[in-house]
C-alpha cells in the first residue's frame, strides 16, 4: 500500500452516493479492484471490503471482514474504526451484546476523533438491550463538551443517570 492507493481509495468512497442501492454491486466492485492490489495478508482488503458491504446495506455481510481485518492485525486508527463499525454491523444484526463487550474497552482508549463515535455506536448497543439510562448517559457526556454553556452541568447529569 502506498500514498497513491490510499488516494484512489479515497476518492472511490468520495462516490459512494453515486450508486443507488440497484447500483450497490458497482460500487463494492470498485472497492474490490483496489483491494486486489494488496498483499493477500493485509488487513486493509478485508476492511476495505466490510466497509464497502456495510455501506451498502449488509451487515451481515461485513462482520466477517470486520472480524478478518482485525484478526490480521488492523490497528489505530482503522483498527478502531473497524471495531466501531463492527459493533454497529453486530447491532443491526441482532448482537448488541457483543458489540457493548467490543466497544466498551474503547472508552479507555488513548482519544481522538473517534470518541464520539464510539460512544454513539456504544450507546445505540445498549439502548438495543434495554438499556436506555447507559445509553444517555453516554450521549450527554459525548455531547456536554461541545455546548457553548452547561458542559459541566450536562457531565453532571450523565454521570447522575448511572450512578446509584
């Protein structure tokens, strides 16, 4: 993989909404040329491909790819961004549970610009369960620091929603 590819890969996503869903094979075949031009054991091909799968509506068909990617070691940042959007395949169909048990170490994680994400994509897992005050919780605190006033008063109240 090189600087050019990871270009063209972007640029591929940057038309992803020039495919209506009759189109969807189109796009995933565009993902699945690029991918070809990787080493058989990138975790990126896999990803690439659960990426691809998922925004074309089949989450079911991106968890194993999900999965593959990072049992070939995806790491930082698309590494997190596979977990993120693994858990959210994983909730759509029908496994929050094991989505909250992927994401859930993600709040412990060095942050970036993913926080946010995790903690929607967490907090939609749980609400998934039944688990609606956790899933509050987590919106307001991943929403409290982005208010122009009452931050800390909206940290408070998330906290308040899951303590005893």
């Amino acid at each position: 993989m090189n600087h050019d590819w990871e270009e063209r890969v972007t640029a591929a996503w940057a038309t992803l909404d020039r495919y209506p869903q009759a189109r969807a094979a189109d796009f995933r075949a565009v993902i699945d040329e690029l991918v070809a031009e990787l080493p058989g054991n990138s975790p990126l091909g896999p990803f690439e491909r659960a990426c691809a799968w998922d925004s074309t509506g089949h989450s079911d068909r991106a968890v194993p790819l999900y999965r593959e990617a990072l049992a070939l070691g995806l790491t930082g940042y698309q590494g997190r961004r596979a977990r993120i959007q693994l858990s959210s395949s994983l909730r759509n169909i029908g496994q929050a549970e094991e989505g909250v048990a992927l994401l859930t170490p993600e709040l412990d994680a060095p942050s970036d610009e993913l926080d946010d994400a995790v903690r929607a994509t967490l907090a939609l897992c749980l609400s998934s369960l039944g688990r609606d005050r956790e899933a509050l919780s987590l919106v307001l605190g991943a929403l409290a620091p982005h208010l122009p006033r009452y931050q800390r008063s909206m940290a408070n109240y998330a906290r308040a929603l899951v303590e005893s």
